[in-house]
C-alpha cells in the first residue's frame, strides 16, 4: 500500500493578513505552506520568517533560474530563513542546478530540501511547441528531471500526468512533489494538467499541492479535512493499473 502523502497549502494570497486568516483556519494536523511569487513579492521574506517561528514548515516556491553565483546566493539566502523545500527551474541548466545543490548542502541537514520545476502545470504539448521545445511533454519532464537529480538536487514538481514515469523511471528516492490537485469533481481553473488526490497516490507522489480548492473556499478548514478524507480513502483503494 503506498504510504500516506503529505498535504501542502498553497498560500497564493496578496497580502500576509489574508494568508495567515487561511493558516490559523486550517486542521491542527496541517503545518505545511507554500509561498510563492505573489505573496513572497507583496510581503517579503519577513512574513516566512512568521510561518517558520510559529512551528511550520516552509515550501518556498520561488522557481529560481538565473546565473549559477545569483542562484546560489539565493539559495544561501533561503536557508537562513529556515525553509525546508525551495525550487529552481531544472530548465536553468547543469550549472546553476550544481551551484543550487552545493549552496544548499553548506546548511547541513537543517538546509532546504531543492526540487526542481521539469515542466510548468499551466503547460502542454503546444505551449512546449510555441518556445522551441521539439520533444513531447513527457520525454521532456524526464529529460530535465534526470539532469536535475544527476547536479545534486533533492526531488522534482511535477504534474501528476508524468509522475508515475518519473517513479518508474528515477525509483523511490527522489521527493516527488506534484502540483496542480484537486478534488474529485472540482474545476482545473487555469492549469492545464490537473489531477485528482487519487490519481497522485496512485502516480507516487509524496506531497500533494493543493491552493484554491481549499484557499478559496467558503470554510478552509472543512476543505482541508474533507481533503484529508478524499486521501485516506484513496489509500485504502485497491492498485489500479496506471
């Protein structure tokens, strides 16, 4: 039976008020954030430092993709904060994921974990033909997935559709984190490869990334819990061939 994934809260909210609303209205069992561009360019790196003093864990998804020196100072700059998952764009290279991992591993144990964004959810087969990409969605996934785990990084972002060949092709070691959850019956909003808590399971993933079906609804903590449940439930499901 695969083991229970962890849920991850996307906090995609303008301002630090309306996002610690949604923290402190979520089950005691959930203490795992992310914040990305939005709210880490309204708020800064003071309102982390608030998540990670109240007791939790910090998903800082700020896809970095820039020269390997900025990159790693970045990354230098994320430990400090005591985060425990930062990204960076695999797209960025040999070089700069290399100068991310070694950054990363001059924090020790305490550094944060680095998974790297093979293709971007919002994505598909045209949108990777309009920039040039020849290859299909998937071959490209592992493409960039095997170069970003052979340069030191810890695991990837991925959308459920590739997961399982990512588990099949890479094993069990890498953190598999999969974006782009919903559950049963609910709307893809502006992703276009979006899964349900089942399908992740099935696909391997070890942390599910959930925003607004829980941020947005009329009581976050029952969309957090009934999440939980969609879950648990899943877990209990016989194997299904993928």
């Amino acid at each position: 039976m695969p083991r229970m994934p962890e849920l991850i809260v996307a906090l995609d909210f303008p301002t630090a008020a309306e996002a610690l609303r949604c923290v402190q209205a979520m089950p005691e069992n959930l203490s795992f954030y992310k914040v990305g561009l939005e709210l880490f360019t309204a708020e800064g790196p003071s309102f982390c430092r608030v998540l990670v003093d109240k007791g939790h864990r910090l998903f800082l998804d700020l896809k970095l993709h820039d020269i390997p020196n900025t990159v790693a100072r970045a990354v230098r700059s994320a430990a400090r904060l005591g985060v425990s998952f930062l990204t960076v764009h695999a797209s960025g290279g040999r070089e700069m994921l290399r100068a991310a991992a070694e950054a990363a591993a001059e924090a020790g144990g305490q550094g944060p974990k680095l998974l790297a964004v093979t293709v971007l959810t919002s994505l598909d087969a045209e949108a990777l033909e309009t920039i040039g990409i020849a290859r299909s969605l998937s071959e490209q996934v592992v493409r960039l997935a095997e170069l970003a785990l052979e340069s030191g990084v810890h695991g990837l972002v991925a959308s459920v559709a590739e997961a399982a060949a990512l588990r099949a092709e890479f094993g069990p070691d890498p953190i598999l984190v999969t974006p782009g959850i919903r559950p049963a019956g609910s709307e893809a909003g502006d992703q276009k490869r979006t899964a349900t808590p089942v399908d992740a399971i099935r696909a391997g993933a070890d942390y599910l990334v959930v925003g607004r079906p829980i941020t947005a609804a009329p009581d976050p903590g029952l969309a957090a819990t009934s999440l939980y449940t969609e879950i648990r439930r899943a877990l209990a499901l016989p194997a299904q061939p993928l």
